[in-house]
C-alpha cells in the first residue's frame, strides 16, 4: 500500500479537510432543511462542532498548536455569526443578537408555559 500525499500532506488529512470544510461552510445553509428552531438551532451548533473537530484532526499532523488555533478559530466564527446573524447564541434562556427582534426565544421557556 502507498502512501499517497498532496504536496507534503498525507491523503487522509486532505479528506478529513475537505469534510471539515463541507460541514463548517454548510453549517448556517443546514437550518434550510430544519422548519423547527430548536432542531435547527442544535443542527447549527452540532455542525460546527463536527467541522470544528475534523479540522483539527486533518491538522493534528503539523502539531499541536495547528489543531488547537482551528478550535479556538472555528468557535469564534461559529459565536460571531450566531450572534450577527441568527438568533441561536442563547446562554441560560437569555438570546443574544445583534438584531434587537432576534433577541426573542424561538420557543417558550419551561417557566413562561402555562401549568
């Protein structure tokens, strides 16, 4: 078996790469699929977790602090566009966005349904 290389990288981090990118640049585009917002608000982060996670491994090959500096990047832009984008930055039942009218939950709150 050969080990077969694009430039001076092994085949296996290229497709893992390829992966990563397919998943991080579908991340915003999956919510198209999903008509429920708490489904499309974990599809959203789950993606970038994923693409996150398979960049940092088509990386792990250059070292350490490749890897770690992917991580570090792919959660800013994932936070970043959450916030000026969606309205999927939600910390303990609190939404944060730039729009002032994505600042609503999606859904009701436990404590705001009626018993």
């Amino acid at each position: 078996m050969t080990n077969t290389t694009y430039g001076h990288h092994p085949a296996w981090t290229v497709a893992l790469f390829v992966v990563a990118a397919v998943a991080l640049m579908g991340a915003p585009a999956w919510g198209f699929f999903v008509k429920d917002p708490d489904k499309e608000r974990r599809v959203y982060w789950w993606a970038w977790v994923i693409g996150g996670l398979l960049l940092a491994a088509a990386l792990s090959d250059r070292g350490v602090k490749a890897p770690l500096a992917a991580l570090l990047a792919t959660a800013v832009a994932a936070v970043a566009l959450a916030y000026f984008k969606t309205s999927f930055l939600t910390v303990r039942g609190r939404v944060y966005a730039l729009n002032p009218n994505r600042r609503r939950p999606a859904s009701p709150q436990p404590s705001e349904l009626e018993p």
